[in-house]
C-alpha cells in the first residue's frame, strides 16, 4: 500500500485543525483521526495544546487561570498555543505529511493566525470543529474525560466538576463559532449526528469526511479471536481452506459459553467471520446471525498457500530471507503483504468505528494482528509482531482517552512449532 504523497496524487501536506469548547470530544476525534491517519499510510502527529500547558506549567490550574480577564493567565496560554503550533509546522517540515493541532481555537482572531501560519508554508488547512448541544453528551464528557485529566488528579469528584464547569463558562463567553467563508471546515455536531462540510475537497480531505461520518464515541467491547485449531495448523501448512481439528471443535463449544456468558452480560452482540470454513465452523454455534467478510480472510501466500513453512525454508531460501529482512512489507509472491492487508481492512475498519453495537471477530492470525493493532493504536509496522495465540479471546473495551485489554485463555491448549515462518 502507497500513499497518495507516494503515487504523486497529492503531495501537498495537511494540517488539521480542531475547534470548539472544552468537553467537546475535540482531543477524543483528533486521537481518532491521528489513529485512522497511520493506518492509511500518513505520517500524522497530534499537537495538544493542553499536554503542552501541563509539560511547561504543571497541571492544577484553577479554573481563574483560563479567565481571558487573567493576563498572566492568557500571555502563559498563549506561549504553550505558539509552542504547540511551531512544534506542528516544524513536523510538517520534516517527515510529517499531516499535523493535527489540538486546541480551542474558539476565535475568529485565533483560527486566521493558525491559518495564516499553516497556509504560509505551503499546507492546506482544514478545522474540525466539534459542536455539542446535548447537555447529556457534555456531562458525559466531563465525568467520564476531564475528571480523570492530570489538572484533577487526586481531587474530589464534585469539587472537580464545579471548577471544570467554572472554566467551560469562561471559554463560553469568548467562543465564536466556525463561520469564516475563507476557511475549509468541518463541522461535527452531537458527535456524528450531522456532519458539516465547507470547501472540502481533494483525496485525503474526503477520506477524513467518510470516516468522521461513521466514528462515535460510544464505548462497547469487541473481542478479537483466530478460529479453533485448523489441520493447516496440525500440519504447520501456510493458508489454505481446511476445516478446524477435533481441537478445534473443542475450541468452538467453549467459544460458545464464553459468547453466551458476554451476550448476558453485554445484549445483542454482532459476530463477524472471514468466508473461510475454519472461521465458519469456529463460529457456527454461536446463537445469532454471522455477517462472513471476505475481506477478513487470512493474508493471501501467494504461491506458498499450502506449503509447509519446511517446504518454503529449503524451496525458497531467498523469499524467507525476504520476510526475515522486512515482515510488514514482505509481500508473498503473487500475494499480500501486511502493508496490503491493511489496505484490504480498511471498509471493515469503518464499519467497526461505525457500528456501534458490541462485536466479536472471529478470523485469522495476520487479520487478527492488524485489526489488534489498529484498535490498540499501536504503529502499523508492528502489526505483523503481535502475539495471537489460538483458543485465546482477546477482550478490547474502548473508552474516552484509552482502549483497555485482557485477554482469555479458553484452551485447550496448543503446541505451535517456533520455525522461520511459523506464523503468517
């Protein structure tokens, strides 16, 4: 997989910069689209102006200090905004194709200064503003998001609530919304509910609109799983379409308690499969529709589907010594890569941001890695490196700030051979 910069589509690089009061759900989108950015080939960078106050200035303030009356208060606001945003120009200098500027940015004086900055050095800008109406939304924001911040660390809850709600209205009197006609903008309201555009265009500005579209900020629990024991895997041979072991099917009717318990536990739960009959026998007693993707079937071997990894060690000497050198980019011949593989899961990505419900994934150790690595933030190249055993349901719980795991050993228990390419 290339990107745009590398297919000469676009080599213009892109700063992104967000708007709109505390409490907003601003810094929950900006680490949403620096995670979605990575994925899809981009360098992004995310630039908090808040981490950058508490960096400088320790955290604590009380709310007085966010008071636009407080002139000790604004001057020392002002140089942590100015350092953020000659850290994010500086990065797109560099390697950076994309900076994502993560502050207020509440006034028209304000966002033509970033403007100004941004567009003076040769990059497109676009704001995303994010507008909240919904009292219940911006409550749940402040319980669930701002008490635990640095700036309430070891404080009393309803104490917390009150100074936060004290800074909110001041950031409230000066906040002017997006309303600039010489600005590409996004506005995001209720967090999805509707979506505003404003002079967008280009290739990577319509894929960031396709994916703010269908991200929210819902928590819900997926759990990621390969299929049970398959007689490739008895036989240490590579791809393929075979049916699951007699290991296998033991690994099934424990899956099924454990999705019998969760679905007590959770309601309705979706289930997704590859279309590959390991997966499908893995999850056919599991009691509720399976959606079978295709694009969740196992990274393609190419010419090596169904050698033993012996057979591709002394065959083709000089393709295991391709892989050893660079796994993640290593593609298979007339095969896939990692690289491609995340270029294959990117509509199952977003309908994962979009779907809302609880999710179990039941797929194959290569997919399992990427979409463990996606949903974990951690940096695409590492994909192919992720530990995922068999007969182990990895449970992930999104929240506001982090994505929690544990995992569960179903068994039974498996032996797996430690050979050049002893995993996909």
């Amino acid at each position: 997989m290339r990107s745009p910069a590398s297919t000469g589509l676009s080599r213009q690089k892109l700063a992104i910069a967000m708007v709109g009061l505390p409490a907003r759900g601003k810094t929950y989108l900006a680490r949403k689209l620096s995670r979605y950015l990575s994925w899809s080939g981009q360098s992004p960078a995310v630039f908090n102006v808040g981490q950058y106050r508490r960096v400088r200035l320790g955290a604590g303030q009380r709310a007085s200090f966010f008071d636009p009356a407080d002139g000790e208060g604004s001057a020392a606001r002002a140089q942590v905004a100015e350092e953020a945003l000659v850290d994010a120009c500086e990065w797109l200098r560099g390697e950076g194709t994309v900076a994502i500027y993560d502050a207020t940015n509440t006034t028209r004086e304000r966002r033509a200064t970033i403007a100004s900055r941004f567009e003076g050095e040769g990059h497109q800008v676009i704001f995303v503003e994010s507008i909240c109406n919904d009292p219940a939304i911006v409550e749940a924001n402040v319980r669930a998001t701002k008490l635990e911040s640095p700036d309430y660390e070891g404080e009393d809850p309803e104490e917390a609530v009150r100074d936060f709600r004290a800074r909110l209205s001041l950031y409230e009197r000066a906040y002017e919304p997006i309303d600039e006609d010489a600005l590409r903008y996004i506005k995001i309201i209720d967090l999805g509910r509707d979506v505003v555009l404003h002079r967008i265009e280009g290739y990577l500005p319509s894929r960031l609109v396709y994916f703010l579209l269908n991200v929210h900020a819902q928590p819900r629990t997926i759990w990621l799983t390969r299929h049970g024991q398959s007689t490739s895997n008895l036989h240490h041979r590579i791809g393929g379409d075979a049916s699951i072991t007699r290991l296998g099917a033991q690994y099934a009717e424990r899956l099924r308690g454990f999705y019998d318990e969760q679905a007590r536990a959770h309601g309705e739960i979706a289930v997704w499969t590859s279309t590959l009959r390991r997966t499908i026998e893995t999850a056919r007693e599991l009691p509720t529709t399976k959606v079978a993707w295709r694009a969740l079937d196992e990274i393609d071997a190419g010419v090596c589907d169904g050698m033993t990894y012996d057979e591709v060690r002394v065959s083709m000497a000089s393709e295991a010594e391709a892989r050893a050198r660079d796994k993640f980019r290593y593609r298979y011949p007339r095969g896939e890569s990692y690289q491609d593989l995340i270029e294959r899961l990117e509509p199952v990505i977003l309908e994962l941001e979009r779907l809302r419900t609880p999710l179990f994934v039941v797929s194959h150790q290569a997919v399992a890695r990427v979409l463990y690595g996606y949903l974990m933030e951690l940096a695409p190249e590492a994909s192919p490196f992720h530990d995922i055993p068999l007969h182990t349901v990895i449970e992930l719980q999104s929240g506001p700030t982090a994505t929690t795991e544990r995992r569960h050993a179903l068994g039974p228990r498996v032996d797996v051979p430690h050979k050049f390419m002893s995993s996909p």
